[in-house]
C-alpha cells in the first residue's frame, strides 16, 4: 500500500486525542514527517511521542519538507495555511470550518482546482456507518415532511478530564495570539459586518459546532431555498433557526450548558414513519451512533434501534483520504459543500439581525 507522507499543522485536543493516534495506527497509509504548532514545546512534544523528525511554529517550514499532504487543524482562520498548503504541491484534509467566510471559501476551492490536489473536508460524521444508514433510510422515507434538529451541549472539558491528559500548548509568542485574533475579528467582519457581539459569537457557535448538523442535512436532504427566521439569545450560546426546503421546513436548535451533557441528534418525519440519528460525543472513542426507526406494522407501533457499527469515524474519514490521494477518489465532504454550509450560515445571521427571511446564498 502506497505510503503517503504527512504532516500535521494544529495540535489541540482533537489532534491529540484522534488524529495523531489514527495517524500511528495507519502507519502502512501514512508517514508522519513533522508537525507544527504555535507553541513550540508542544509541538516537540508530539513529534517525539510519533517519531516526527521535524517540530516546527512555522508552518511554511513544514511545507518546505516535500510533504505529500498535510493535515490541518487549527482554531484560527485556516485559510493561509490551506492555500500555502495547496500551492507547495499538497493534498490538504481541513478540519471544520474549512473557512470562515464565503470569499474565502471560493477562494480555496480555486486554490484546490489550480493546484489540482485533493482538498477534503473534516466533517468525520459524514464518514460514520450510522449517517450511512440514516441516509439510505431517509431515501426510503417517501418523502420527508418535517424535522427537528439539536445540538445542545456541555464544555468538552468536562469529557476531556476523563479521557486524555492533554498537552498544553504554553510558550506562544503574544505577537502570533495577537494576530490570530486579528485575524478572526477580521474574518467576521467580512462575513457578517458590523453585527453586535452576541451574532458574532453565534457565528462562530455555526463554524464550529453546528457545521457537522448542517453538512449531515446537506447529505441526506440538500439544500435549504431559504432562512425563514434566526433567533439568537444568551450572549451567542443559544439559537433557533428554521429552514424551509422545496416541500418542507425544518428547525434546528445550537445550545451551550454548564454541566456534562451531549445531545446531537436529527429527527426527519415522513408520512409512514419517523427517523432518528443519534451522535455521541466526539471525544468517546467506539461510541456507536444509533439510528432509530418508527413505524407502523399492522396494530403494532414499532420502534426499531440500530447500531450500524463500533468502528471509528475519525479513522474511516482518514482512510477516505488516503484513497482519495492514490485511487484518485473525489472526497466525499468535498470543499464544494462546505462553501455552501457556510453560505447557509451568513444566511442564518443575517435572518436574526434582520428579522427577515433570506434566501441561502443571497
């Protein structure tokens, strides 16, 4: 099996806690070469707990390395980086948000067509068993008339205590935190203007939390004609927007909470049954996603679980990647759809700063 050589830029939690492992875990797929960090003792860290022979602050030095691909997770505007990435000849998988801002986002889908490499997507639910499954359920359904969507949760911290010692990422240079957010702050003014600190805070609850929920609806129903209406409350935390598509609307709900709790699911109603999909938290590793029918058969009402299977979606979305660099496979959460979830997220915004319905994507 062809070995690809990769680096890796960003090493927070989910980093540490899935890539880094799966990468060593497929070492007959890939190759660590170095990583890179803004806190350069971390980065040490990391590269020798994986035998990287390089550990770096810059990522312009890793890509000098002759890497095949890089893997990109940051909690900053990834754009730069991606498009420094593609342009030194890389095939590049961005963890969510892909971009923060709809010109950016075309920006590096040109960026991928010229450099002609893969640029894939990190929504790893789109990779899950269980979201196959909902989905070929969903196909069945006869069409779908409703549903309802949530992502209510808890500080992953209160997860992460229980799972993983992470590293912290000490040393930063105050000049590189400055301009990262800079950078953000940059960043939203370019996608939402000049809108109050609860919106921009809600914004950036859609680029990191609800991207998953929305490319999930993105695969299984398409895209949304319009944002009906957005309301946003507790400073940013919570929000409600509802979505109307061709022959139905839906609502979907983001929420923050103070205490340990997950719930991430996506219910679509049809005429003869309903479905449920269920995420667990990222962080449990193996946690199966569970797939809930209910329909009706004879006098009996019946409720059907299924658990498509235990494998991990953050491997399967890193085997994709692999096949997508040496079969030459289109990526499955290709830049295209993220483009187009983070169209739907300005539209979203600008429902709730408005008070007005907006159609998606003007």
């Amino acid at each position: 099996m062809t070995r690809v050589r990769i680096g890796v830029i960003g090493l927070g939690r989910i980093t540490q806690l899935m890539h880094l492992p799966h990468l060593h875990d497929m070492d007959d797929r890939f190759s660590l070469a170095g990583v890179c960090d803004v806190a350069l003792p971390l980065a040490r860290l990391m590269a020798d707990r994986y035998g990287a022979t390089l550990a770096t602050t810059d990522h312009r030095e890793l890509l000098s390395a002759g890497l095949d691909a890089v893997l990109i997770a940051v909690p900053v505007p990834p754009e730069d980086i991606v498009a420094d990435a593609l342009a030194a000849g890389a095939h590049v998988f961005v963890e969510k948000p892909m971009a923060w801002t709809p010109p950016q986002a075309r920006r590096l889908i040109d960026a991928a067509a010229a450099s002609d490499r893969v640029l894939m997507v990190g929504f790893m639910k789109r990779y899950d068993p269980a979201y196959r499954l909902f989905r070929d359920f969903v196909a069945e359904l006869g069409g779908v008339r409703g549903g309802v969507v949530r992502c209510v949760l808890g500080p992953n911290d209160l997860f992460l205590r229980d799972l993983l010692s992470l590293a912290p990422a000490e040393g930063v240079d105050p000049d590189v935190e400055r301009a990262g957010h800079d950078a953000a702050a940059a960043r939203f003014s370019e996608a939402i203007g000049g809108a109050p600190d609860e919106l921009r805070s809600a914004y950036r609850g859609l680029l990191f939390l609800a991207s998953h929920d929305l490319s999930v609806l993105r695969g299984v129903v398409g895209s949304p004609c319009e944002v009906t209406s957005t309301s946003v409350w507790g400073g940013g935390r919570w929000l409600t927007t509802t979505l109307r598509y061709e022959s139905f609307s839906l609502t979907y709900t983001m929420g923050g909470l103070a205490f340990r709790h997950f719930e991430e699911c996506v219910e679509l109603y049809g005429d003869a049954q309903t479905l449920r999909l269920s995420f667990p938290s990222p962080f449990l590793k193996h946690a199966p996603t569970i797939v809930t029918r209910e329909y009706q058969d004879h006098e009996r009402t019946v409720q059907e679980r299924s658990v498509a299977s235990y494998r991990e979606a953050f491997h399967l979305e890193l085997e994709h990647f692999h096949e997508c660099i040496v079969e030459g496979r289109t990526p499955e959460t290709p830049p295209s759809d993220a483009a187009a979830d983070i169209d739907l997220m300005v539209a979203i915004i600008r429902a709730a700063a408005t008070r007005q319905p907006r159609p998606v994507g003007g």
